[in-house]
C-alpha cells in the first residue's frame, strides 16, 4: 500500500514536470541595456531587452515583416489623409495586473515626445494621438504618412498608472546621469516579467504566464538568464563550457571554433547594420587636435582625404575575417534609398588622399582624438586602431580613446567629440530615419545623433517633407537628392555593413534576424 | 710632477675595489650557484636586447602609420598569404611583428618594473627611517597608515590609484602620462615593504654605540640617519628591491591585462597578452604564446636572482 502511494507520488511528480517542464535560456552578449526606460536610449541592445519585457503596437518577426502585437490592425482613415486608424488588442494586462487601453496609448505617445525622449524622432511627425473608445485610437500627423507604421516597432507601451503611482512620468535624463524608477524596473505587457536585474551583471526575467500571446507563441522558454560578458574570449569559453545556451556578438575570429564543437551551432545573416567613422565638421575650432583657429574637419577635401586613407578591404579581410561588406554609404542594402553605386563610391587611394590634404593646406598633416567603443560593434576597437595606422599613413595622427559604450555614446550625443566611431541599423527600412536622426541639423527634436555639427536649412526643409509626401517616386527622387549632398560632402566615413552571427546551443530554435534583435518569445527549446 | 699620485690613486682604489668584489663571500657563493649564474646571464640578455630595442627590432610597432594590416595574423616563419612578408614570430592582429612588439613592450615593462620600485624604495626607506629613528607619534602614523594599506591587495590599490590619476588627466595627455601613472601607481602599492624592514632594522642600529657616538658629537639626526643608519640597513633592502621588481613587473602586467595599464598603441608585455588571450580559441596561439614566455622568463629569474641574494646576504644561512 504503502508502496504504491509512493509510486504514484512519483508518477504524478514526474507528469507535472514534464508539463510544466522549466526551460531556462541563458543568454550572453558583450554589453548591458544602458537603461529599462522604454524612451530614454534609441539602440539596439537596450530595445532588445525591453522587447522581452514591453510591447509596441506593431513589431517585426524573424523575418522583419509587420506583426500585431499591441494593435490587432491598422489602417489610414478613409476620411482624413492625416489620419491613421489603430484597432488595440483586448483583454491585455500589463505584469502588474493592470488593463491595457487607448489611454496607455496616449499618455506613452506623449511621454515619447518628451524633451529628454531618444525616440522623438521617430514620431517627430505625429501632432496628436486621440481616442476613438477604450480599444481605437487615431492618430493625427502634420501631413499623410504613408510609412508611419514602421516609425512604431520600438515604440514601447507603459502603464500610464503605473508610472504616475512610480514618479516617472517624465524620462530619464539619461545624458545627465539620472536614474528614476523605470530605469531599473519594468512593467510591460511583454511575454516576460522581470525578475531581478544588476546593470552590467545579470537580469533575469520569468514568463509572463498571462501573456496574450501565450498559445500563440512558441513561449517555451520559461526563465530567461542574461549575462553581459564584455572580454570576447570569456564570452566564447562561456559559449564553449556550456554555460550559455545563445551569444550574441560571437567573435569573428571564433565561428569555426564554436561551429565544430560538439552540440553547437553558429547562424549567420546579413545585419541591417552600417558602422561608420563621424567627424565634427561644424566648429570653428576642435578642441583635441593640434591646429589653433581653424578646423581641418571643416574643409571636405579633408574629410575626402581621410576616407580615400581608410583601406576598407584590408579590414574587412583580417579585422573581421571576412564577416562584413565594405561600405560606400551610411545606409545599409535592406534601407530603402540604399543604391549599389553609392554604396560602391568610398575608395583606397593614399597617395591621391596626400594630394587632396597638401590642397587643403594640410600637407604636414595635424592631429585629433578619436573616440571609439569597446563594447558595442563586432571588433569596434580593433577596427579603431586599424583606422589609427591608416590615417597615420597620410599624416594625421590619431590617439586613440576606446571605452565602453555607455561612456562612448553621451559623448555623441552631447556634442562633445570630434571624431567618432557609431553604427546605424534601420529598423524602419527607410532613409528617413537615417536622414532624421544622423543628417538633419541639431535641434531639441530631431538630428539628436548628428554629432557632425552639420546643419543645412535647405537640406533640413527636404528630409521634414519626406514624411508627408505620398508620391512615392517623388519622395523617393528626394531621398536620392538627400543622398547625394551627404556622399559629396563626405558627412561620415563609411567602414562596411556587419554580418550577423550568433552562437547556440543545438537545442535551442531561433533564426537569425537582420536587426539583431531576438524576442525570446519566438524560441523553442528541444 | 706633484699632483702623479693623486692621479693615480683612484685607479688603484678602483681596482682594489674589483679585487675585494671578486675575493668576497658573495662573489664567491655566486659562483657556485649555477641558478644565480643562469638567471644573471638571462635578466642581462633581457635587459640588454630592451635597451637596444630599436637596433634588434625589425620594426618600430609603435609607430602606427608604419603597419600594413594586411599583415595580420601571420604565423611564425610562415610568409603571409597577401603580402608574402615573413615574421620570426609571427604578427598580432593589427599586422604588428610580435617579435619586434616583445622588445618594444619588454622596455615599457622593465621600466616601469624599475622605476616603480625605485620610487617606493625612496619613499619607503625614507619614511621607514624617520618612523624608526624619531618613534612617537611619528612613527605611530606612519606605521599604521602602512598597515592600513597592508590589509588591500596592492593590485588593488594600485588599480584604485591609476584609476583616479585618469580621471583627473585631461584626455589629451592620458596617453603619454598613462606610463607615469602606472609607475606612480604601482609604487605607491609597494612602499611599505621597504618601509616595515628599514624601520625594524633602524630600531636595532639606532641603539648601538656607533649610533650614540654620533649623536654625542653633535651630529644631526638627518646625517645620522643618512650616513650611519642607512648603509648598515641596505642589505635586506636591496633584497626586497629585487623581488619587489619582478612583483612590480607581474603587476603592470596585470594592470595592462586588465586594460587599465599601457596604452593599446603602446602595447606592454601585459598589454599583448590580453590582446592575445583574444586568438587562443582561433589558434593563433603565437600572439598570446611569445609574449608570455617572455613575462615568465623575466619576472622568474629577476625573482631566483632576489631569493639567492636574500639566502647569501643572510648569515644564519651560510
């Protein structure tokens, strides 16, 4: 008797754990979110974490097509050409066990357009966002906007009550250094719920079992542990040892490694992600180089020079072992506005590159600082001190400043560097978004990662149309015209497009999308 | 004719002076030890290709503008697949000649190993010789903020130290105060070594007669500490020196590993280490290999050569 109760103990024991079997993905890359705050910081690896957590209206699947997620559909109003028209899914809560409504929805819009906001640009064109019911909102723009869906992919929801109950109705300084309520603590209506989260050590994140989605997702993943290992060679011993089931930023140099070991696989796409070189062409003096008075950035044969300096394929073979496509423009090939000719125009010439700075006046050369991250881009500082050597070769010399990018990035933002080292990926596959954040002048709202000083009213004037003009073929002849001031005045130095690669344990299912932005929710585990 | 003897007498001193070198204990006890032999002739090999560097190497890896990155990743004595150039010791990432960078970084590591310990041999002397000579509350301050400091890993604090001098260095200047900051730093870790064995050692000599004698004639502590303390307290100092630089050398390396140390573009032996920690996975083992046997090499037998010191200058050894 006795026995038997045991035995079906253990059977029923050994039935409820194969159910409810616990499925923890540990996952690494090279850095952390820089914040929770859902508007605070517009980059990648801080979006992908919030992915996890907050949802937007729409956001891309694996393979970057429209998904609904906070809105079951949208449409542009048959009344009003100003207007689009978004239905919201019904019977959502947030993790804290509030209802989701058209009120969330506005007040997350307002919050967006908040001076301190990195996502104002994204929606620079939207004048109100209006309730239909509790379920329909409508949202006003200043003129149509045929592309405004793709503006809202990363454009997180928040509990409006939440964040009144929380003190953080207002963004984050995050330039200033301040950290509210929401930077270390969430509340989405995402598929998990955060658990406990150190900056730059570990967050962990349960499933959300309430989710919306849940039957419809392949959710199998029920406890997500994410560690940010910034040494590449711990990262990939980690990977090696077992320790960690999916890596992001895989080093280059150690996808055949982690290809051929037992029980791990590497999958590889092309990354809709540009890395660049900028340059502060806007003052009248640069503070680190050794010219008093006058700034070499300023005249474009410079910029020319100093482009023509940088041997794009030497590093594309040895820096990054040939996981990259050298670039000729700052757009990468999914972005709409992107062209093979352009993108073919950067070229290798160090003796034309001499001629072109002893035409500028600066035939002995001068000297700048470069600002570089460490722990951003695939072999961001390597890349840094190839650029150093090439530059050398026509005379400018460059000390090198490598640090990790939660340093490196207010530093662009806050206009305080010269020469600059960023990466650019699209998530709404339009030149707009580049042009908006990186070509337009600086103002509170728009071109806040233009650290160029580059400001052209006439050129601003075009890239403002861009968003309420329906002629696509016009609006795309003015993306072409945008295109080609930014090539001839060499407003950037392009270094190539990334290839992605990620690194997994053979159990775990998952494709490779071109942001690099895995939601978990997608993840099986067998 | 007159000032001929005064002419030739230092040359006789001087050669007296060769003559009781040879003659003495230490020499003699040095010959017979082949480990002391052995790593002497190694630190002076070391020491001496550093120093000529710039003659040995075939390029000047610090030189930035003088790299071909296509070089990159050659193997030992295998030509390149691009450019056809062959390394003795291959090339790092960045097309630099690892044998070349080994000399260049080996005078970056022994000279801040040196001038690191010099700096905490003075400041420790001469604070071990004021807190045993003056006692009181001097030497209570003294002594206590060295066992305070004592209670930390001296990678630690020097960490804690380069970390504030980079913060306050304007960035412009990082790079070429990087080098200062670390001798500042690693010294500064390090004093109170020399400081505990001279103060101890300046307790015992300040009560012997010749002490007294000196004070009885009116003589100022400051030259009595300097003239008659000192050179009888030297001998365990010199002992610790020479460990303390092959500790000081290990920790630049460790503090340029960590990526706090030299400059990325000044690589040090620590430096090119952590740079070639990064390739082991890839199996370009060279980067990585080269630069640490020569890290082991230097910083063993710097430390045989202060352990058989310490063994021959004690006399309940001998």
């Amino acid at each position: 008797m006795r026995t038997t109760s045991i035995f079906t103990l253990g059977a029923v024991l050994l039935a409820t754990t194969s159910t409810l079997s616990a499925e923890t993905l540990r996952w690494a890359r090279s850095g952390d979110a820089l914040t929770l705050d859902p508007h605070a910081q517009n980059e990648g690896p801080t979006h992908t974490i919030r992915h996890q957590m907050y949802e937007p209206l729409i956001i891309r699947d694996v393979s970057g097509a429209f998904e609904p997620a906070l809105a079951t559909d949208w449409a542009p109003s048959a009344d009003d050409p100003n207007v689009w028209v978004f239905n919201l899914r019904e019977g959502v809560t947030f993790h804290e066990g509030a209802a989701f409504t058209a009120e969330d929805v506005i007040f997350s819009f307002e919050r967006a357009k908040q001076p301190n906001s990195d996502m104002k640009e994204l929606i620079g064109s939207i004048t109100e966002v209006r309730a239909v019911d509790d379920y329909t909102i409508e949202i006003v723009t200043d003129g149509p906007n045929p592309i405004l869906p793709s503006n809202l992919t990363n454009l997180f929801m928040m509990d409006k009550d939440w964040t009144e109950a929380n003190d953080t109705v207002n963004v984050q300084d995050f330039e200033g250094g301040e950290i509210t309520f929401a930077t270390t603590n969430a509340n989405g209506t995402g598929p998990y719920i955060l658990e406990s989260r150190e900056p730059d050590v570990k967050t962990v994140m349960v499933r959300n079992d309430n989710y919306w989605g849940i039957d419809q997702f392949p959710m199998e993943v029920t406890e997500i542990v994410y560690t940010p290992i910034q040494n590449a060679a711990t990262r990939v011993a980690a990977m090696l040892s077992g320790e960690i089931d999916f890596l992001q930023d895989m080093p280059v140099q150690d996808l055949a490694r982690v290809n051929d070991a037992e029980g791990l696989v590497v999958k590889q796409a092309p990354q809709n992600r540009v890395i660049f070189f900028g340059m502060n062409l806007g003052a009248d003096d640069i503070e680190a180089d050794n010219i008093d008075g006058a700034n070499p950035l300023a005249d474009v044969r410079v910029r020319q020079a100093m482009s023509m300096a940088i041997n794009r394929d030497a590093i594309q073979q040895v820096v990054m072992r040939g996981q990259s496509q050298p670039a000729g423009m700052i757009a990468p090939p999914f972005v709409n506005g992107w062209t093979a000719e352009m993108d073919a125009e950067s070229s290798t010439d160090v003796d034309g590159a001499k001629a072109l700075l002893a035409e500028a006046g600066y035939a002995d050369g001068f000297s700048l600082r470069l600002d570089c991250p460490n722990d951003r881009y695939v072999n961001d500082e390597a890349i840094c001190q190839a650029a150093v050597g090439m530059l050398g070769q026509i005379g400018v010399t460059v000390n090198l400043d490598s640090k990790p990018k939660a340093q490196h990035f207010p530093l662009i933002t806050d206009g305080q560097t010269d020469f600059y080292m960023l990466g650019w990926g699209v998530p709404t596959y339009d030149s707009e978004y580049i042009f908006n954040f990186l070509v337009h002048g600086r103002e509170s709202d728009i071109g806040t990662w233009n650290g160029t000083g580059f400001d052209n009213d006439e050129l601003d004037a075009k890239i403002a149309s861009l968003s309420s003009n329906t002629d696509l073929e016009a609006r795309n002849a003015d993306i072409a015209d945008i295109w080609r001031v930014v090539q001839d005045e060499q407003l950037y130095i392009p270094i190539h497009h990334q290839v992605l690669n990620w690194g997994m344990a053979e159990n775990v299912g998952i494709e490779v999308d071109p942001e690099d932005q895995p939601k978990i929710k997608y993840f099986t585990m067998n | 004719m007159t000032d001929l003897p005064d002419h030739t007498a230092p040359k006789l001193a001087e050669k007296s002076r060769l003559r009781a070198f040879l003659d003495s204990d230490i020499f003699f006890a040095f010959k017979r030890s082949p480990i002391a032999v052995v790593s002497t002739i190694v630190v002076t090999v070391l020491v001496l290709s550093a120093i000529f560097a710039p003659l040995l190497a075939t390029t000047n890896p610090f030189d930035s503008a003088s790299l071909n990155l296509m070089n990159g990743f050659t193997a030992p004595m295998a030509p390149n697949a691009f450019t056809g150039e062959t390394f003795l010791l291959g090339t790092d990432d960045q097309g630099r000649d690892v044998f070349s960078t080994i000399l260049y970084g080996m005078r970056i590591s022994l000279f801040v190993g040196v001038a690191a310990v010099l700096f905490a041999m003075v400041l420790g002397i001469t604070l071990g010789l004021i807190a045993g000579y003056l006692g009181g509350w001097v030497e209570t301050i003294i002594m206590r903020i060295a066992d305070v400091q004592l209670t930390f890993p001296s990678i630690l604090v020097a960490m804690l130290i380069f970390g504030v001098a980079k913060g306050i260095t304007p960035i412009e200047y990082r790079d070429q105060m990087a080098i200062w900051v670390l001798i500042i730093a690693i010294g500064l870790s390090d004093w109170v070594q020399f400081a505990r064995v001279v103060r101890g050692a300046t307790l015992v000599e300040k009560r012997k007669e010749y002490v007294e004698a000196a004070r009885l004639i009116g003589r100022k502590p400051y030259a009595i500490m300097l003239k008659h303390i000192l050179p009888n307290v030297l001998s365990p100092v010199l002992v610790i020196a020479t460990i303390s630089l092959a500790l000081a050398i290990i920790a630049e390396a460790t503090l340029s590993f960590l990526g706090v140390g030299a400059p990325p573009t000044q690589p040090s032996l620590g430096t090119l280490i952590r740079i070639g920690q990064g390739f082991l996975f890839s199996g370009e083992w060279w980067i990585l290999l080269f630069p640490a046997l020569t890290l082991l090499t230097l910083a063993l037998s710097v430390n045989l050569l202060g352990d058989w010191l310490r063994d021959a200058l004690n006399p309940r050894l001998r």
